[in-house]
C-alpha cells in the first residue's frame, strides 16, 4: 500500500540530550530535591523508584507505597540539574525535569496503559515552573499527536481509494495544525526564560524554518544563564548552525594538502570558493567531477576556485582519483572518513555537499551542482 507519512512533531530526543549533557558535564555542586506523590492504582507495599534517564537507568533513590499508596522520594542532583524517570511501581514511568532545590507532587495513574480501558496511563506533577510548562507542552503534543494519528489513517484510506482530492485536504489540515503547534511553542518560551523545560521545548521546533527563534534562545542563554551545563551543548550546536546560514561567515578549515602542509580555508579570502566535500569511493561525487572541472576551469580567471574537502581514509585512493578525475585546484583531508572534523564542523552527513562563499568568506548558496552552480556563478561573476 503507497501511503504518506504525514507531518508529525519529534518527541522525547530533548530528553535523552539533555540527560546525557547533564551526566557527562564537569559536576558542580549537588542540590536536594524532594518528590511526594500518591498513586492511583497500586498495591500497597509496592516500590517507587528515581531514576536516571539513560540505559541502562541508574537508581537515586527508592520508597515503599504505604498504605494510602503515598510515596517520598528524596535525592540530589548536580545544581542546573537535569532530566529524570519516577518508575512507578514498575507500571508507569513519570518524566521529571529537575534542576535542584524544588520539592514536587506527583499523581500517578499508576499504570502506562489500562488493559481494560485503553486510557493511558496520566500523572501531574506541580511544584515548580519547569513542571508546569512541561506539562502544557505534552498536553499540546498529545492533542496534536491524537488528530495526527486520526489524519493518517484517513490518508491511507484515501490513498487506497485514490481520492486525491481528499489526500489533499488531509495534508492540509495536517500542516496546519502542526503549523499552530510549532507557533504555541514559540509563544510559550519568553516565560520559560533559560529554564531546563526551554531547552526541552527545542525538540518541537525545526532547525530550517525556527532558527531564528532557536538563535534569540541560545543568545539568551549566553546572555543570563551562560554556565548552564546542560545548555552549552544547545549553544555550540546553534553557534555552529548560525556559522552555516546564508549570510554567515562560513568556519574556518585548515586541513592539510595531499603534500601534508596544512592549506587554510581562509587563505583563499579575495575569490569566490566552492567548499566541495567529497571522497573518491563517493558514485555521484565522481560523477559530478567533470561539471565542476568545467566551472573551475571556465571561471578560474574570473575570481573562482575550489576547496575540496575529501573524505577518504586511504590516502592512495584519494590522490589517484584527484588525478585520474583532473582535480587541478586545492585539495585537503584528514583522511577519516565521516570522523572528518572538517564534516562534522560543517554537519555534512551525505556527500556531494557544496558552500559557495563570496569574497568575504560567507556563504551565498549551498549544494548547488550542474546547471545550477553554472547559473550561479554566471551570476556572481559576469
């Protein structure tokens, strides 16, 4: 059956992040955090845990439900904090953001899903601003989660029947919603401020069309809150981002030429440069080559060259396909494959992967190839 995928809303990567952020940063000082709760549907006698986020989850602290199935969990985490599990008596697991010093209340169901019922299993936690917003946040994701789930099985049905007009109509509605999701987002982080639960509500918004609100957070964070630990890995990562934009002033690289003397990206400032990332085992890299020797040997007087980054890990094959392909401009590598600090920095993930820069070093246009780059550059350099 051919069916869509449709627009959806990433859930949950936030807080393995932020847990392992939290978990390998320098520990400062621990801060006691206290949770009470009381569980809906238990035994009495049955056992309560906190827990770390991770795997395997390392247990901080354990009660025994009494007899009105109440519960007082006591523990210390590292000040700044970090993303936490209440394992309910083995039947439901409770997300908890603590960054030290707060004392919650928990309601838990008690269980993750009523095998009578279908209800999923609920818990409310109060107690501190994180918690609150947490739990608006879910709340919305939840709605969204539910009417997409609906959507989708609407889309195949459609699908099957091939009733275009009504696959239409579902996508619509779909991106729509997800649309005013992504924007109650936005209006929800000025009062979060440089909170755990901000950096959590990044996960619901996309790199591509919220930067610009991904960027006044970290600058925030930089600003009020720059020794957050969990928040320098959120920093570095928009930083380098912000580098790669359009506009930006692409990262310096200084690799070394297949002679092994170190040729830095900057040193080609005065011309327009094509950072080509490639490799010699790379099909439609090698495919590409003879269009991009044509551009650089076209406008190589006009103002252009070319810095090829390769990702190969054997220096033999990397050479003899600069000479065999007619590579005739700079060259560099670290020879480690996808280890390459040049890609990581540049997040490249798949290859061919282009930057065009203008004089200055910013860059001015990504992945372009073929007819494309050709455009451009006729363009830039007429």
């Amino acid at each position: 059956m051919n069916t869509k995928k449709l627009l959806g809303v990433a859930l949950l990567s936030g807080i393995t992040t932020i847990s392992a952020l939290a978990q390998t940063a320098p520990q400062p000082a621990l801060k006691e955090v206290t949770i009470v709760g009381k569980v809906k549907s238990a035994s009495p006698g049955g056992r309560v845990f906190m827990e770390t986020n991770g795997q395997p989850p390392i247990k901080l602290d354990s009660a025994t439900l009494d007899k009105e199935n109440r519960f007082t969990l006591k523990t210390r985490v590292p000040e700044g904090g970090g993303v936490y599990l209440v394992n309910v008596a083995g039947g439901q697991k409770v997300v908890v953001l603590l960054e030290g010093g707060e004392t919650l209340n928990m309601t838990a169901d008690g269980f993750t899903t009523d095998m009578k019922t279908g209800k999923k299993g609920q818990a409310v936690v109060t107690g501190s601003k994180n918690m609150e917003h947490y739990g608006k946040l879910m709340a919305l994701y939840e709605d969204i989660r539910v009417k997409n789930t609906a959507w989708q099985n609407q889309y195949n049905e459609a699908t099957e029947k091939k009733d275009q007009k009504k696959m239409d109509a579902i996508m619509a509605q779909s991106e729509q919603a997800s649309k005013a999701f992504t924007d109650q987002v936005k209006a929800m982080l000025p009062d979060m401020g440089t909170s755990l639960v901000a950096l959590f509500a990044t996960n619901f918004l996309n790199v591509d069309n919220d930067f610009a609100t991904l960027d006044a957070l970290a600058q925030r964070f930089e600003r009020e809150n720059p020794n957050s630990p969990q928040a320098k890995g959120f920093i570095g990562n928009i930083t380098r981002i912000r580098g790669l934009m359009l506009g930006g002033v692409a990262p310096d690289i200084a690799l070394n030429d297949t002679t092994g003397a170190a040729v830095p990206l900057s040193s080609l400032r005065g011309k327009y440069v094509l950072i080509d990332f490639w490799a010699s085992w790379c099909g439609p890299c090698r495919m590409e080559n003879p269009n991009v020797v044509r551009m650089y040997n076209k406008f190589k007087e006009k103002g252009f060259t070319i810095y090829s980054v390769s990702l190969d890990q054997n220096r033999d094959s990397w050479v003899k396909a600069i000479r065999n392909d007619n590579l005739t401009w700079t060259h560099v590598s670290d020879l480690r494959y996808w280890q390459s600090a040049a890609a990581q920095q540049y997040g490249v993930t798949g290859i061919p992967k282009t930057f065009l820069l203008d004089k200055e070093g910013k860059i001015i246009a990504k992945d372009l190839r073929g007819p494309a780059l050709e455009q451009k550059l006729e363009e830039i350099l007429k």
